[in-house]
C-alpha cells in the first residue's frame, strides 16, 4: 500500500466516523471529500471504491455498538441496564427490543419497496443539495417546538411503542440521501417529547441492526473486491473509522445535550452551499 492510499484510507475512514452518526449526513461529507480531493475511485476502480464505503461503515457501526453495549444487553434481556434507567426491585425495564423493531419497520419496508426508485431518482448531488436544507429546517422546528415544552421524556423507559412507530416514520425521510438518518430521527423524537439525548440514544440504537443488515448484504455482493492488494486499504479505513467514531458519539452526546441541533442545522445549510459552490466552480449545471 502505497502512503497516498493509507493517507486515503485514513482520511475517509475519519470523516466517516466524524459524521456517520451526527446530523450532517456522513454522505455529503463523503462525496465532497472523494470528489473535492481524495479522488479514491481514480485510486482504485469503482467496485473497490464502493466496497471500501461500505467497510468503513461497519467500522462506524461496530463504534456504535460498545458505547451503547449495556443498552444492547438491557434490550436483549441479557442484562439490567445500570445507572439512571434502572428500575427498583420487581419491576421491569419498559425499553426492550420490541420498540427497536417497531421503529425500524416503516423505513425497512419503504426502503424495500422503494430502493430502486430512490437510486433512479435521489441519488444525486442537486438532490442531496435540497436534503441537508430541509433537514436543517426541521431540525430548527424540532428545536424550537421542543423549547416550548415543560417536561420531556429523559429515559428510555419512558418510551412508547407509539412514539418508536412515529420516530420509524420519520427515519422514512432520511431514505431521502443527504437528509441524514440522525437528524431526522432526532428531530422526529425530540417533536415528539424526547429530550434530545433519549432521542439521540434511542437513533444511534435503532441505527446499528439497519446499517449493519445493509452493509453486510451489500459486503456479500461485493466480496470478490477483496483482493489481496486492496485488503490493507480497507483495513486502515475500517480502524480509522472505528476510532474516530467512537469519539464523534460521545462528543455528539455531550454537544446535542447543550446545545440541541440549530448548530447542526446551521451547519448543514453551510456544507450545501460548499457543494453548490464546487459545482458552479467544476462544471456545468
């Protein structure tokens, strides 16, 4: 492996971590980071390029998993969740995997009947454009209608399987690409009475099984871009990933707790810009 393709590697796997589960949509970042600089499918044919997006996502997944570990024991019944949530003895945790299946049902199957709609349709950079701004205004709803509340839920057990059902709902947006799977989960549960870390909690839990069944079918399509030249190149990414996201939650956790999601918003609304920008600069409209 050659030091421009670790640098590469590393880079990507970076802003993967950075971003796969902050409300910025990892995918904007992504493409203007490859196209913009990088460039890794000039590095490496499409089909190694396209694999190596989906191995560093699993990176960002695997993240995912040991910050919210206890969580995952807790809903599995493997384990009491400690600390805040815990009940008394006798009673029970209300939170269970059930209210994860019932929010990942009405993107799961949208994302089955419509994916190949979406991949004609909504795969582009205008698209993607459109997403990070209406995502950011719903974001600044979410903030603003949660600042006219007196009381919010502050656990997962606080929970219902209705409000898991209506948050799935609003996860159907992010099959939108560049709306961002986070954002419109926080923002569809902070609306709907989370405070914004259960909402940020309960996202990045319901984020895990649907990434990965995605990453690993894909993976399983792609297994022949496996070759032994390119396997350091994907291990650097996945390590940087890995890494990289393990400090993006719990940072994120920490932001999203003072400051909610206008910063985000703002945020959002300046990356589509940039990529407005590098269009007008790079070639027609």
């Amino acid at each position: 492996m050659s030091f421009i393709e670790f640098i590469s590697a590393f880079i990507m796997g970076l802003v993967e971590g950075l971003t796969e589960f902050a409300p910025v949509s990892s995918t904007g970042h992504l493409i203007i980071v490859d196209d913009m600089w990088l460039k890794i499918h000039e590095l490496f044919n499409d089909e190694v390029a396209n694999t190596f997006i989906i191995v560093i996502q699993l990176g960002s997944i695997l993240a995912s998993v040991i910050v919210f570990w206890d969580k995952f024991m807790q809903i599995l019944g493997i384990r009491k969740l400690q600390g805040k949530e815990e009940k008394l003895p006798g009673q029970k945790n209300k939170f269970n995997l059930g209210m994860v299946i019932v929010g990942l049902l009405p993107a799961g199957v949208l994302g089955l009947l419509f994916d190949d709609l979406i991949d004609k349709y909504l795969f582009s950079v205008w698209y993607v454009i459109i997403a990070l701004v209406v995502g950011a205004f719903l974001m600044i709803y979410a903030d603003r209608v949660s600042s006219k509340k007196t009381e919010t839920i502050d656990s997962l057990d606080g929970l219902t399987y209705k409000k898991a059902f209506l948050i799935g709902l609003f996860q159907c947006i992010a099959l939108w690409p560049g709306f961002s799977r986070s954002g419109a989960t926080i923002s569809g549960g902070v609306i709907l009475g989370l405070n914004h870390r259960i909402a940020s909690d309960f996202t990045f839990i319901m984020a895990v099984p649907i990434m990965a069944g995605a990453s690993l079918v894909s993976l399983r399509n792609h297994l022949h871009a496996f070759t032994p030249d390119v396997i350091p190149f994907f291990i650097v990414g996945f390590i940087s990933a890995f890494l990289f996201a393990l400090i993006a939650i719990r940072t994120f956790l920490k932001i999203i707790s003072k400051y909610k999601l206008v910063p985000f918003a703002f945020y959002r609304i300046g990356l589509a810009i940039v990529i407005l920008i590098f269009l007008i600069i790079n070639g027609p409209l």
